[in-house]
C-alpha cells in the first residue's frame, strides 16, 4: 500500500468516510497497478544541451528530433551547434547530448574545428558537474571512422565529465543506431519516472507530414528530363549532367543543398550474387523497419552489395570460422585490410569463401541498407525554375576479374532512360550558402564534379543581380576532353558575371598543374581578395584535393600576408568566410 495514493489523517473526512475512500482506492489499484504512483518516482524534469557538429545536415536533423523529443516528454532542450557554442559554457551545463558527424580523414566538421581547439586547449574548463553522452557519426569506408566523435567523448572524460551512456558510433546508414542511442539516452533521463501519461482515448492522433515534406523514406518521385554527357568521346572518364523535373511536387532547395538519390543496384550483380549463393531470388526476407520482400528485390531496391565494411568482413568471417578473415581483422592489419576492402564487395566474399551463407534471410542480415547517393546540386532554383540539376562523373573500375562501377553513377549512365522517374529527396546544407550580402567578393574552388555548385552559385549571382566580384578555379585532366561547362563559363567570363577563371589542366603538360598551384600562382591577388572581405568556398575530393587546396590557402597568406596563416584561417572559419563542401 506504501505506493498507492490515500486519504490522509488531515483531510476533511470522518473516519468511517476516510476507511472507505481507502480501501476504494486500494481495491482500484490492485486491478489496475500500472497506475500505481511512487513517491520516489515524480518526473524531475533535465535542462539538457543538445549540441551538433554537422557537415552535410544529418547531424542537424538528428539534433533537432531528440530536441523535440526531449521537450516532449518535459525536459528542457537548448539546441545548438559546436560551432556558436562557447566552451566554457559546458562548465555550467547539467546534461549535454552531442552528436558528433566526422569528414574526410578523422577532421571535424569545419564549424567545430574552434570549438575542438578551446575544448582541447590548457585554458579548457573542468567539467565535473557534466553529465554527457555522444552518438558519433562516420562512414566505415574511410580509414578514420567516427574519429571526431570518439576523440570529443575522450577529450570531455578527460576534463572530469561523466558519461551518461558509453559513445555510439553509427554509420552511413544511421536511422537504427540513432533511434537505439535515442532510447537509451531517454530511458536514463527518466529513470526517476515520467509523467503520468493521458488514457489511449484522450490522446490527440498525431498530424500528418504534409505531403510537401519529402525524405528517405518518403522520396519524390522525380523525371529525368535531360541527360547530356559533358566530357568529350576521348576522355578517360564520363561526365554526365542531368536535369529533373520538380512538377508536381512543392520541393524546394538553395544553391549549395544536395540532391539526395535513392539509386537501384544493378541487376546483373543482383544476379551473380543470387548464383554464389545458390538462392533463386523468390525467398522471402525480413528487412527492418521495412518488411518483408522477395530477395531478389531486397537485392536490388534496399540492401548494399557493392561495398565491404569491417563490419560486414567481421560477420561474414564469424559466420565461417574464417581464420584468414580473422587475421585480417587484427588491429596490426589495418594497412591490409583497408587494402582489402577497397575494391571488394560482397560478391568477392562469397566467391573467395563459398559455403558460409546458407539461406537467404543469412545473406539479407549480412547486408547493410542501401544509402541515398548525395550530389551538390548544380543548378539555381531561380534560374532554373521547376528542376533540379546534378554533375555526376560515372564511376567504373575492373578489380580481382570483374567489371564494377558506382551504383548511382551507372544507373544514371546505363539504365535510367529519358522520362523515366527515381525516387528523390533535398538534403539542405545550410552550411555552404552564397553570403547574404550580395556585393561580396566569392572565391570558388572546385576542380572536377566540384564546380557543380558553383555553376548554382554563379546562375544565381546572375539572376539576382549580385554585384559581388566572381572568381573560379577549375581543373581536371585535359582542356580538350574535360573541361565541363566551358561554353557556359566562357560566357559568363565574356559578359563580365564570372570577374576571373583560372583553370589547372594536369596533363597537358609535362609537369602536373593543379588549382593549389594556381592559387599559390596568383598567391598575391588571392590574399588581397580576402582583405576585400571574399567568401571562399571549396567543393570536392575531401581525401587530396582540399587538404592541398588547405595547405596552398595557409601558404599565400603567410607569403603574401606577413601574418599567423594559422590564425587568419581559423578566423576566416569563425567569421563564415571558409566554407567546404568536400566527401
């Protein structure tokens, strides 16, 4: 009875009423104990820091659902990103819940490059009063996987914080880790009780999503209405530009936003795979969170089966008992192993280690989902009203005697016709956005597929009537075979909207030229740039290209600026003034 609500000695009753109201009480909830209420257990509502560090906006989209979540259920929810959240002010915080997004090799997402630096520094708070918790988000293809986010927990155990939940690490496909890191970090909130909730039938139905709001699992289905290849018949590789329609949909996007593809696997491998395994295809498989499906289907619409992880290696490996896998997973065998993985899929282990899958739900576990393929929109919703355009470079290799290739990009290169509609979504990037002021000078960098968004971002200069300064850097490999939008960049030059081009071509000539080498070229006029307030931008290979594009940016300045390079970056970062849109 300790639990039960009753009628105290001090309220207006007689004895007899009092003995009465009492045992009602008691008989009502031994019918019903799920309405028993604790005394230790009253809701204590948390002021809670939901912090993120996000490149792209997943770690955005995440931060803003558990803050919503969190205010749902009473807490108090302060929503912010690293990179306009002081470090001190963790010293005062009673709960922060950080998600942490890593790019390129291990780096921080530009923006929280400051904060890292002041939570890393000597003059950083202690922070014994912080109870915290980080859900790391990474890519498992890249050798550094959730770096950013690992080394944040460490850092801020290491200035005495205390972990509510250990780091979670989540990869590309990062729904199912995030909502079991969601739960968790919820259920510990409110071990000391949640609010009652209303009875099932005073609960008011949640709202539908419009259907303006489109997403992964709620894509537009959007027509190809243009498909052109914009590098000559004699190039090494094919570059491809492509153009959606919008019609019938209210989607809408800014230059420098992504356009999010849900792409399709192709069918030969889906059968090749089927064949190694010895399965038909018409074996029905559970895939979670959605359903059940035909294998064959699973194959091609939902599951990745063009790349290896260490996860999927290490399953694969237990499943067998496969000790040169096992070896191969050691800690001192990293170097193979990133070796290994990168020109493999699971067709490689299948053939090399027959025997170990043995029915087709097996096979479907092995497999992570398929993720979206983002594409730096390439067009202006100004002037390009109603579609949505993509520069995509196709991707083809041959490795261990197959033929193998980008899924997305040989989608839209073999199989995907004219009129023909895929499934589509706008991933925003707030973070790569032309400044507000439209008389501010813009550099751009962006060899290769990198100049996509600043095709967008010179369309819309010119159709707003920016008066700001323009200048481009654009390389790839030959002038004659590669060099995308020509026509249209010489144009823009010709009528003064594109104020300078300088373009880097590494193989017509002997000695390899490439933009870092034109920046440091006209190092002088680059810096004088920047003194008049340029915004610089940077899009494309995160692995070489922006690291050097980096190191060549710290090298002018200190040449031409008589000043710390290292600190003029860093407050070009703090000022939003540096900005990177690199993968």
């Amino acid at each position: 009875m300790s639990n039960l609500p009753f009628i105290p000695d001090s309220a207006p009753f007689n004895p007899a009423q009092r003995a009465w109201l009492n045992g009602f009480l008691a008989g009502l909830y031994s019918c019903a104990p799920e309405l028993a209420i604790s005394p230790q257990a009253a809701f204590e509502p948390r002021n809670v820091a939901v912090l993120y560090a996000s490149q792209t906006g997943t770690g955005e989209r995440l931060a803003k659902k558990v803050a919503k979540e969190l205010k749902a259920k009473g807490h108090t929810a302060k929503l912010s990103s690293l990179d306009a959240y002081p470090v001190h002010e963790l010293s005062v915080e009673e709960c922060a819940v950080i998600i942490a997004s890593t790019y390129g090799e291990g780096d921080p997402p530009d923006g929280a490059k400051g904060f890292f630096d002041a939570l890393c520094a000597e003059t950083a708070p202690h922070l014994e009063r912080l109870e915290y918790t980080v859900l790391a988000l990474g890519d498992s293809h890249y050798e550094h996987f959730c770096k950013f986010g690992v080394d944040l927990d460490q850092r801020l155990a290491a200035l005495g914080a205390r972990r509510a939940e250990p780091v979670v690490t989540a990869d590309v496909d990062v729904d199912e880790p995030f909502e079991r890191w969601k739960s968790a970090l919820l259920a510990r909130l409110e071990t000391s009780a949640a609010p009652t909730p209303p009875p099932p039938a005073l609960a008011a139905p949640a709202p539908a999503a419009p259907a303006s709001i489109y997403h992964r699992d709620n894509p537009f289905y959007a027509s190809l209405v243009e498909k052109r290849v914009l590098t000559a018949e004699t190039s090494s590789k094919t570059t491809l530009h492509l153009s959606f329609s919008l019609a019938g949909s209210d989607l809408a996007y800014e230059t420098g936003d992504a356009l999010a593809v849900l792409p399709s696997n192709d069918p030969k491998l889906v059968a090749d795979l089927l064949e190694a395994a010895h399965l038909s295809g018409e074996e029905v498989v559970e895939v979670p969170k959605l359903g059940s499906r035909p294998l064959s289907a699973a194959l091609t619409h939902l599951l990745q089966i063009t790349r290896l992880s260490r996860k999927l290696v290490d399953a694969y490996a237990r499943a067998g008992d496969l000790k040169p896998l096992h070896n191969l997973l050691l800690p001192e065998q990293q170097t193979h192993l990133d070796a290994y993985l990168y020109d493999r899929g699971p067709i490689d282990l299948l053939t090399e280690y027959p025997g170990v899958v043995t029915s087709a739900q097996q096979l479907a576990d092995l497999l992570p989902r398929l993720a979206p393929r983002l594409y730096s929109i390439s067009s202006s919703p100004r002037a390009h009203a109603g579609e949505v355009h993509a520069t995509v470079a196709v991707v083809r290799y041959r490795a261990h005697n197959r033929e193998r290739g980008g899924v997305c990009s040989t989608l839209f290169a073999d199989r995907a016709e004219l009129k023909e509609t895929l499934p589509v979504y706008i991933q925003h990037n707030k973070k790569f956005r032309l400044p507000t002021d439209s008389a501010t000078p813009v550099i751009m960098i962006g060899p290769g597929t990198g100049i996509a968004p600043f095709r967008g971002f010179l369309h819309e200069r010119c159709v707003t009537g920016a008066t700001g300064k323009n200048w481009l850097f654009f390389g790839d490999r030959s002038a004659a075979t590669d060099f995308l939008y020509r026509e249209e960049l010489e144009q823009m030059l010709a009528v003064g909207k594109l104020t300078r081009l300088d373009t880097a071509f590494s193989r017509d000539q002997a000695q390899k030229i490439y933009v870092q080498d034109r920046m440091i070229e006209h190092g002088a006029e680059f810096f004088a740039w920047l003194q008049q307030g340029a915004t610089l931008y940077v899009c494309g290979d995160a692995s070489r290209m922006a690291k050097d594009v980096d190191a060549a940016l710290h090298t002018l300045i200190a040449q031409h600026g008589n000043t710390d390079a290292e600190a003029y970056v860093q407050d070009l970062h703090d000022s939003k003034r540096y900005h990177r849109d690199v993968y």
